[in-house]
C-alpha cells in the first residue's frame, strides 16, 4: 500500500467582499452569507467601512458564531475570519 506524497489541500475559505459598502449593507450581506454556511464552516469578510469593526463582533456574539480573526492592516482594509455556530 502507498502513501501518498502530500495530504490534500485544505478548502479555501469562501470570501464575503463587502468593500465599498455602508451600514448597514455590510452585515446584512454577512447575515444572508452566513445562513448558506453549514455549522462549522468558516468565512472570510473583507471590507472598508470602519463601523464593521463594531457591527461584524456584535452580530457574531448575539447569533453565536465564533469570530477568529479581526484585523485592519494599513490598507484600510478590514478583514473578519469567522466559524458559523450551531
């Protein structure tokens, strides 16, 4: 029996890109992206419009999905890594 070379690639995390989008477009996309999710299943969001980094962490603590990862480079880019709850 062989093994094989490598293990396989790990699934890209699908990408919401609300960039150029204002309250509250932004979390209403996340919130229709989020229920096509299977619990578990994580999604990267990526916009510009600076109140996400206070709309994207509540609506993940009310709804109950794990926020991972917020992080805002120089760019000006917002980025959210999240896990759907269950």
């Amino acid at each position: 029996m062989s093994v094989p070379d490598s293990a396989p690639e790990p699934a890209a995390v699908p990408v919401l890109d609300a960039r150029g989008l204002l309250c509250p477009e932004p979390v209403m996309l996340l919130h229709k992206r989020v229920r096509e999710l299977a619990d578990g299943d994580e999604l990267l969001v990526l916009a510009t419009d600076p109140s996400t980094t206070r709309d994207i962490p509540k609506f993940c603590r009310f709804l109950g999905h794990a926020l991972l990862e917020e992080s805002q480079p120089e760019d000006g880019l917002f980025r959210y890594r999240l896990r759907k709850g269950g």
